[in-house]
C-alpha cells in the first residue's frame, strides 16, 4: 500500500475528504477507536454509542464497496496510527484538516499531510479573510454574504420575500392544544449491539447510526417540521422534546451527512411552495449562518480562546447539572432530564436555561465548557468552544456577541410553558418563591454594573438597576438562592 487514509469520527462521508481521492488499488484506509478518547472522560453514553457505532457501519460499508480498512482499538489515535504505519512499511498519513486544534497538533507530530477540509462551505482563509476586515463579528454581516456567495435564496440579487431575516415572526411561544409529529425511530443491527454490548448501556432509538439512517431523518425533517421550523424555533415545550428542530447536528458533525446536501433538500422543498420563507429563512440561517460562522471563528479566533474568563467567574459546577433530582426550578429540571434520557436539547434551552443559568450564577467557564462537552450528542470542540465561551456565558467580554445572553424568568415564561407548573414564579424577584433566574438576572448585572455600563446595548438594562427600591432585599435573596442552588436544594 502507497498511502494510508486517515479517517477521523467527525468525517464520515464517502464523497468528502481523503475518501473524494481515494484508490482501493493502493490506499489503506486508517480508522482508529482511541481508548483514551473513550475513558479519558465520563460521556454521556448515548453520545459514545453515536460516535463509534457510525465509525464502525461506515468502515463496513468502505470494506464492503472493496476498500482495504484497517480499523483498529489503541490506547490513542497517534499510537494507532503508528501501529498501522509500522505494517505498511512508512506509508505516508494523508488526511483532510482536522476539526479541532487538539487532533491538527496530533496529526502534524506524525508529519500527515492535509488536504483541505471541505466538511463545511466555507474554507477557513475564506472565512479569515472576512472575520479580518470586521470591527464587530456580527454573524448577520457573515450570513447575509454567504446567501450571495452560495446563492442560497435568492431572487437575482435581492434575499427571497423580500428580506434577509423573518426574526419577527419567529419567536412564538409553543402552541396550545396543538399535535406534534411523532418522533422518527431508528432500529438497531448487529453492529450497534455489539457496541451497546462493549459500552455496558443500551441506547434510544433517537440516533441512527449510518448513513441510510441520517439520510431518513432529512427527509423525515423535511416532510414532517420544515415549515413550522421557523415560527416556534425559539418555543420550549414539556409536551414535546424536540418541537420542530430537525435533529440533523450529530450528522452533520460526524459527516454522515455534508451541509451541502441539507440545504439542497431544503431549496429543493422551498421551490415547491409548500415552505413558508420564514421557516426556510430560519433553517438556512442556521446551516449557513450559525453553523458556518461558529466553525470559521472556532478557527480565526485560535487556541487559546476557550480558556477566556473575563467575568472572573469561579463557582464550581452546581449539582444539578449532573442530576436534576437537585433543583426544583420546572425549567432546568426538565432539561437536564431531557439531556439524560437522549444527550440533546435544542438552541434555547442550550442558550437561554443552561448557558444563562451558568452565566447568572458565575460558574467557571471552563467548567461549564466541559460538562457540555461531555453531555450533548452533537458536541465537537469547534462548535461548542464559540458557542459556550461566546455565546453561552460571555466569558470572552464580547470579543463574539456585543452582549451576554442573560435572562430573568420572564422571558422564560414567555417562551415556554414550564412556568406554570413550577414552585417558583417567575413575576418574583424577592421573597422564597421568586423565580431564581429573575433574582439571579439582577444580582448579575448589579455585579458586572461597571463593565457593562460602557457597552452601549447593555446600558439600558443596567440603568433599570436604578429602578429596583428592592435591591438590598433582592441581593440578601440571591446569595440565598445561590447557596442553595450549590446544596441542590434550589
Ligand atoms: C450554548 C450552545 C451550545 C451549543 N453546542 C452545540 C454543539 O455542541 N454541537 C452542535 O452541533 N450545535 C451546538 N449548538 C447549536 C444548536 O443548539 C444545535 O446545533 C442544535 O440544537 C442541534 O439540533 P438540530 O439539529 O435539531 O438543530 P436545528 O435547530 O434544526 O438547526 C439546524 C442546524 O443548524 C446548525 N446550527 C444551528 N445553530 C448553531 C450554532 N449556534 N452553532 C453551530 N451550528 C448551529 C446545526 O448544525 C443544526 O443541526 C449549541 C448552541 C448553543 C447556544
Ligand atoms: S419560574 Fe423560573 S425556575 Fe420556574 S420554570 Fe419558570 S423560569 Fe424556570
């Protein structure tokens, strides 16, 4: 053999990578389950399934169209590939860019060769060569280039409908009386038996594990939620886990599916009329947009990123995160349970219940980061390190989003109808019933009320301190709340 293929978990795709060049005549395709990976942390066990099991159907699928695979168990990747290099005489590694800064060291100590990574639509200088010429990364300005750049939605030069986003109507709250579609099923084979088998658990059938199995939840997403995607995207629902998201991140993370092939299905179902542009909008929005722009500023803002903390927060992680049984706040207990039976919840629970409750109570960034890493079935270092230290807790003092993303029970109980049927309320800032994220929210901006004075979209709400004759009472109130929040107790 003249080459040896290396094939990470994350790129899963016959038609993208090395696999594009591939020759079954002279290639090895290099495949390697790091047992350092797998024990190194405590992951979710949902998330391990996913992950190996998919590695192991696509190695099948590659031996099967006549691919010599070697797919081999090493105490770590670098060890592996060494092994496999030993047995093919030096070949050399080739493999496509890596997806974290981690696997890219790694693989350069073993003098691989990159191809470019074309996982995504934008190349990473592409994206620099933009993120260099901006005062402000607003992901709006990105987005609105990408629409031209891949001409997705539009009519001649103009975005379709008539404008570049449909934000307005897309924030409703979750519908009463209203059916959900049911959930998409995935059987499972032989090959995810025998990894349920080694992993000591026995998976959902939330997540399929191949290609064909991907492929069936586009077009289950498509048939069945694209054109109520947009209006309640931002909606969360005790009677529905997955509302009208289209559960294709894991997919997309571990290449079994290539945004590519999403946003034609998606184009393909707008042109037939049956989409409204608000919720096609909003779906290419996160593919393009959202999705693209984390990767390239994964990328752009470089290693060091993810160890920012310019909020100086250094509470432990609270109790409840690792079991909901240690909160009685209806939200976070409902969530964290969500995420234990199945390793996902959508954006907002993501952004507006975990991220706010960490950046509320001034948990360590880093600590957060990890927890999430651990939990989610779609987490990947490129896309939750911006997500967490930018987005989620605004641990890089507004290098990606001009504001932090904090809230009080309000717009909690706007937006989703776990209020109800909570002890807490969420019109309540004092007192033992006072909804903890409305008490947290101020206390928070009372703490940080120097900093964020200076940034001009925040000023407005640090001046509503002003307002509060309750402020002693409610400062007395969260250092209570937050003492029980650190007992489970809250
Ligand atoms: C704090 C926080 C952490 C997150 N961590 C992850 C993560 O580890 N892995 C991950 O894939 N997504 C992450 N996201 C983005 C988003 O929450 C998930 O992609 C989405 O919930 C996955 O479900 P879905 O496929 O049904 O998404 P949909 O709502 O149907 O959206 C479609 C697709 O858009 C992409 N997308 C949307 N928003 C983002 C975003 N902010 N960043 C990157 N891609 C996006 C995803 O690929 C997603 O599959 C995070 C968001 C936040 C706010
Ligand atoms: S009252 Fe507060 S804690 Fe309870 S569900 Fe609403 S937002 Fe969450």
């Amino acid at each position: 053999m003249q080459r040896i293929l290396y094939i990470p978990f994350d790129q899963l795709h016959r038609n993208y990578g090395v696999l594009k060049s591939a020759d079954k005549s002279t290639d090895v395709i290099a495949m390697i389950e790091s047992q350092n990976m797998i024990e190194g942390a405590n992951w979710h066990p949902e998330r391990l399934f996913f992950l190996i099991s998919s590695a192991r159907h696509f190695a099948q699928d590659l031996q099967v169209e006549g691919f010599t695979v070697d797919y081999r168990k090493a105490t770590n990747t670098p060890t592996g590939l060494q092994e496999i290099q030993k047995k093919y005489e030096g070949a050399p590694i080739i493999c496509a860019e890596q997806s974290s800064f981690r696997l890219t060291e790694k693989l350069t100590a073993l003098n691989a060769e990159f191809i470019p990574n074309d996982f995504f639509l934008t190349p990473r200088d592409l994206f620099a060569s933009w993120a260099s010429t901006q005062k402000s990364y607003l992901m709006e300005n990105f987005y609105r280039k990408q629409r031209v750049r891949l001409n997705i939605l539009m009519e001649g030069d103009q975005p379709a409908g008539g404008a570049w986003n449909f934000d307005k109507d897309n924030r409703l709250p979750p519908p009463k009386n209203y059916t959900w579609p049911a959930y998409l099923e995935h059987s499972r084979d032989e090959i995810d038996t025998e990894v349920a088998t080694e992993l000591k658990m026995s998976p959902t059938t939330t997540w399929a594990t191949t290609r064909k199995g991907a492929l069936a939840q586009l077009d289950y997403f498509i048939k069945h939620h694209f054109a109520h995607f947009g209006p309640y995207e931002d909606a969360m629902a005790l009677d529905s886990w997955s509302l009208h998201h289209s559960l294709l991140s894991p997919y997309l993370n571990n290449g079994l599916l290539h945004p590519a092939e999403v946003i034609k299905a998606a184009e393909k179902a707008f042109k037939t009329g049956k989409v409204p542009i608000e919720s096609a909008e909003a779906f290419v929005r996160q593919i393009i947009g959202w999705r693209e722009y984390v990767n390239g500023m994964y990328w752009f803002l470089g290693p060091d990123y993810r160890n920012h903390n310019q909020l100086q927060a250094t509470r432990k992680l609270l109790p409840l995160f690792e079991d909901p049984n240690k909160t009685q706040m209806n939200c976070i207990k409902s969530t964290v349970t969500d995420i234990s039976e199945r390793a996902w919840v959508h954006h907002i629970p993501r952004l507006m219940l975990l991220s706010n409750l960490a950046l509320v109570t001034g948990t360590n960034p880093q600590e957060f980061l990890e927890w999430m890493r651990r939990v989610f079935i779609d987490a990947t270092d490129w896309v939750m390190v911006p997500n967490i230290i930018g987005m989620g807790v605004h641990a890089d003092g507004g290098l990606m989003m001009t504001k932090p993303y904090a809230a009080g029970g309000a717009y909690i109980s706007r937006m989703s109808n776990y209020c109800k049927s909570c002890v807490y309320n969420p019109k309540l800032r004092t007192g033992d019933t006072a909804c903890p994220f409305t008490t947290l929210y101020w206390d928070f901006l009372d703490r940080h009320k120097e900093t964020f004075a200076k940034n001009h979209r925040m000023s407005q709400q640090v001046f509503g301190l002003n307002r509060l004759s309750d402020l002693p009472e409610l400062k007395e109130r969260a250092q209570e709340v937050l003492e029980g929040l650190e007992k489970g107790l809250i």
